[in-house]
C-alpha cells in the first residue's frame, strides 16, 4: 500500500510512454483506495446503520426471516413504547445524574490538583503523578470487591452516590494525569508575566493558566462523561432496584424478555443513549481526536 | 521579585490545599481499597459474609488448584490475543488508508471511528440482535451467499462463541488503534519520502523503510496498551455471553465475578482478582519501561 499518492507529480520531460504508465499506476491506485474505503465504511459502520434502521421497524418486521432491508412501514411505535411502557426515563435520568455528577468532581477536583502536578516540583508530587497513573490502570473487577465490602458497610447498597464515588475512582486519575500534560504544555513564562504585574500565584493560575487549559477540561469532561455513562460492573454489583438502576443496567436486564421487552424496544433505547455520546463527540472532535492520539502515544 | 520557577513562600500551601482532596480521593478509592482485597483474599469469607477467619494463603492455593482458574487463564489469553492481533492489524491498514487523501474522506473517517464511542451496551445489543440465530442478518447473509448452509450459533455454541466475543471486542476498539496510528503517521517527514522517490524506491520499499520504522514504537506501545485493557474487560463478554455457553469465554474477571457475586465467596474471589492483577502488573510493567524508552529517544 501506498502512503502518500497525494504528492503524485506527473513527470514533465519523460517519453511519453513512461507517462502512460505513470498513469495506469495512479488511476489503478485510486481505484483501489475507493474500493477499500468502501468497502470497510460498509463493514464497520453497518452495525450502527442496521441498529437504527431496525428501530424504526415494527415488531411484526423484526421477527422475520429473512429479514426486511428497509422497513415495509416506518414507525416511531418503539420509541413511544419505550417512554410509555418501560422505566428507560428513569433509567436515562439516573445515568444523567450520575455521570454528571462524577465528571463534575473530577474537573473540580483533578483540575485544580492536576495544576500542582505540572507545577511544582516538592515533597514527591512527581511520584504522586505516577501513582494516579497506575491508579487509572487497577482493574475495576480488583477494586470492585473492597468497595462492595465498604459499600455493604456504610449502608450505601443500591444508592446512585455509591456509583458516583466508584465512578469517581476512575475518572479522577485520567483527569489528574491528562490535566498535568495539558497544563505542562502552557508556558510559565504567562504565569511570570501576570506574577511580575502583580498576581499572586493563585492569581496567576486562575486568571491566566485554568482559562488556557479549557479545551483540555473539555476533552477530560468528554472522556470522564463517556467513562461514567458507559460503566456497567459497579451498576451491576452495587444497585438492584428497578428506581436505581442506570442505562447500561437497566437495558441488560431485558436482554431475553422477548415477551415484555421486544427487539424494537432494545435497539431504540440503543438509539437513545447513543445520541449524548455522538453529541459530545460532535462538539469537541478535534480537541477529542489530538487528546485521544496522543493517549495513545504515550499512554496518557 | 516573583519568579514561577521558584518556590514562592504561598506555594507549598496551595500546592497542598489543590493536591489534597484528589491525594484523599486515590487514598480511599484505590490504595486503602487493594489493601483490603488482599486482607480479604487471606480471609475464609463464608456465604455472604463480608470477612472471616485468616487462613493465610489457602484461598490462593485452592485457585491454582483448581480447573476452572486454569481454563479461565487460557480463554483470557485466547481473548486477548485473539483481539489484540486482528485490532492492531486491522488498525494499521485502515491508519493507513484514512492517511491517503480521498474524496468524503472525512466522513469516512467519522464513520470507521465511531464504534468507539458507541456505548458497549449498546455493541453488545446491535450484534446480539445481528448473531441472532433465527432473525439474526448476520446468518441470513452469510447463506445467501453461500458461506454456510445452516444457520450458525454464534453465541450459544461452545465452539463459535469466543469467535464471536472477540468479533465484538475488535469492532468496538479497534478504532483506538486507528486513532493513536493516525497521529504518529501524520508526523512523518515528507522529505524522507521524496528522497526515497528520487533513489527509485517503490511504494513497497516506501511503507517498509519509512513508515514501518517510524511507526513501529508507537505500534508496539499501542498493543501493550490494549492488551492491559482487553485483559480486564469485563463487561462486553458480559453482556454477550455471561462467560458461556458452559465455560467457553469464561475470562479471568468473568470468574472474579462469579466466584464473588454469584457464589458470593468474596475471600476466593478476592484470590482469583489478585492473581490476575499480578499477570496485568507485568504488562503494565513492561509498558512503563518502554514509554520510558521511547521518551528518551526523543
């Protein structure tokens, strides 16, 4: 495979042969990066195309075999079904409270500590940075035994601030790490302006460094937000009643309920918590994208 | 005269004051936590119970002992391996395509990222409903052309059913792959590659002598970094399977699971958990150790 056919410059001064050639390969070329551009879009996206499509099928055309490509008849019947005969609003606003709550502690709290970090270089706070690092990569199947023993122990059994907490435990790392790369990136050289002008270093930080450091608030809100929507084990271990159950949770409870729960219902309620995610995304792509690339380069 | 490279006299106040609610926070929610679960795993929990006699090592001794850690050790190498390889191969090629400029490439590039953020819930509700061995697209199409002649189960047979949790697993992340490739890819020095031109190299000798090279820490990096996190995934075999059909995707935090939540013997449990997180401390190991490396090449 090529790597870059965008710099492709036909020769000018060679036999005119050699340019038919040159030209065969090119168009051969481009033909085979459309065919494989089409052909994994095709593949990789018709998961998400089939999901929404079936959900606007009614339940007569999701149980036939074979199955119907484009619904016969469109219909927001599921959806309806979803508000009117299940708890999915309950569910949804339990996952809202929950997942907004947790990302707002750890922007608050790893934000602020996460400034230290980058900062200061006293009393082992270099070691600190590394252990919410290893903190971040605990297995949650490790930290959820202790924390269901504490959990039983303070009497916070099937309470949504037990989920908040745990969610916390795993947010707050990636924010304090993320955060310290971010501010890292910020030079003093702004922060020694304002204190030459008079700021104080407090100043300084919340006038001039945490105003800069925005966007990477927002990618870490992004990423804590998605973490806490999408979590499954502490909602499975910790919660158990139909009023506190979030998303994830209540939607796995009707996996093979055919009889309550139809197909129709699972996918549409699919949709549903698939739209804050995509929303987010679309907000904040390219900061989410650099943040996401870099994650992965070194591991941040 | 202020300075910000020095300490300032307010600076060790505010760097407390700003350190120690998050320093509290990892305290209680991850160090006093792994402490516990190794006390608990010393621990003979009975039925439900939330502690019980120390019987030192015995539970560590009874899991290695036993069949059902062994399997769950292989099919969590299976897992992992299985899905590492085909996400980081799989992850390569489609780097490298959305690297070539083509028409709508942007929505191409939309649409091949986008499992990555869809919830796993709901990966795991669109396969299901697609592995579905009657209604299911995925049988209608594969004997429409041809592929199989009886609808195959993906989810229910023992043989099928790890083929299918790691189909799930790749859809779902292999776009991480992607996203930490495309950025390495986009940093290349064009210059290399118009040198190359220029001594006559093809597209072949072009992939294997400057982008494989180049790429190649970030790769390595990039595998480690999902094989930590594929080998404590939890909920998408879960979901798909609950470690069935009898123990075929049974993966080690599958077993934690079951041992502490179903059998409700914590102490076992809390054993099984600590012999997975010393498997997960070597890789992780390793991956510091090569982060470390590569930073200093820089």
């Amino acid at each position: 495979m090529t790597v870059t056919t965008d710099t492709h410059i036909p020769a000018r001064a060679e036999p005119r042969r050699h340019r038919q050639i040159d030209d065969v390969h090119y168009l051969a070329n481009r033909v085979m990066i459309y065919l494989l551009a089409l052909t994994a879009v095709t593949v990789v996206g018709f998961p998400l195309f089939w999901m929404v499509i079936s959900s606007f099928k009614p339940g007569s055309e999701l149980y036939v075999s074979p199955p119907t490509f484009l619904p016969n008849e469109w219909t927001l019947n599921n959806y309806r079904d979803l508000f009117v005969q299940t708890n999915f609003p309950v569910y949804f606003m339990n996952s809202l409270f929950v997942a907004g709550t947790s990302t707002a502690l750890s922007l608050v709290i790893g934000g602020i500590g996460a400034y230290s970090l980058s900062r200061f270089n006293f009393f082992g706070i270099g070691s600190f940075a590394r252990v919410a690092l290893i903190c971040y990569m605990l297995p949650e199947v490790l930290i959820v035994l202790p924390l269901y023993i504490y959990v039983i122990q303070l009497g916070l059994a099937d309470t949504l601030i037990a989920l908040i907490i745990a969610n916390t435990a795993f947010t707050l790392p990636l924010a304090l790490w993320f955060m310290r790369s971010y501010y890292n990136a910020i030079p003093m050289s702004l922060e020694e302006s304002a204190m030459v002008d008079g700021c104080t270093r407090l100043g300084a930080m919340l006038r001039v460094t945490v105003p800069l450091a925005v966007p990477g608030l927002v990618s870490v809100g992004v990423f804590s937000f998605n973490h806490a929507w999408n979590e499954f084990l502490f909602a499975l271990v910790f919660t158990s009643s139909e009023s506190k159950k979030v998303l994830p949770l209540g939607l796995a409870t009707w996996i093979g309920q055919d009889n309550i729960y139809s197909w129709g219902m699972l996918l549409a309620g699919a949709v549903l918590i698939t739209l804050p995610v995509m929303a987010f995304y679309l907000l904040v792509q390219k900061k989410l994208v650099v943040g996401l690339s870099e994650g992965g380069a070194k591991g941040e | 005269m202020s300075d910000a490279r020095t300490v300032q006299p307010g600076d060790r106040t505010l760097a407390y004051l700003t350190l120690v609610p998050s320093a509290a926070l990892l305290i209680l929610l991850s160090a006093v936590p792994t402490v516990t679960v190794f006390a608990t795993a010393m621990q003979d929990v009975g039925l439900g119970a939330l502690s019980g006699p120390w019987v030192g090592f015995e539970n560590f001794i009874w899991a290695l002992n036993n069949g059902a850690f062994w399997t769950a050790l292989w099919n969590t190498f299976v897992w992992v391996f299985g899905s590492v390889a085909v996400e980081m191969v799989l992850g390569l090629g489609i780097a490298l395509l959305l690297h070539q400029s083509f028409a709508m490439r942007g929505i191409a590039r939309a649409i091949l990222l986008a499992p990555y953020l869809v919830p796993t819930i709901v990966a795991v509700l669109v396969w299901r409903y697609m592995f579905h061995d009657i209604v299911g697209i995925l049988n209608f199409f594969l004997m429409d052309i041809g592929v199989i002649d009886r609808p195959l189960q993906w989810l229910s047979s023992t043989s099928w059913a790890m083929v299918s949790v790691i189909i799930v697993g790749v859809w779902k992340f292999f776009p991480f792959v992607v996203l930490a490739l495309l950025g390495i890819l986009q940093s290349i020095p064009q210059e290399q590659y118009e040198a190359a031109k220029i001594d006559g190299a093809s597209a072949f000798q072009q992939f294997w002598r400057i982008t494989l090279p180049y790429v190649m820490p970030v790769f390595i990096l990039t595998a480690l970094l999902r094989t930590i996190w594929t080998f404590h995934k939890f909920e998408i075999i879960y979901l798909l399977t609950g470690g069935g059909p009898l123990d075929a995707t049974t993966t080690l935090p599958i077993l934690v699971y079951q041992k502490g939540f179903v059998d409700f013997e914590l102490g076992r449990a809390a054993a099984i958990a600590i012999l997975t997180f010393v498997i997960l401390a070597a890789l992780i190991a390793v991956y510091f150790l090569l982060m470390r490396r590569a930073e200093s090449k820089q």
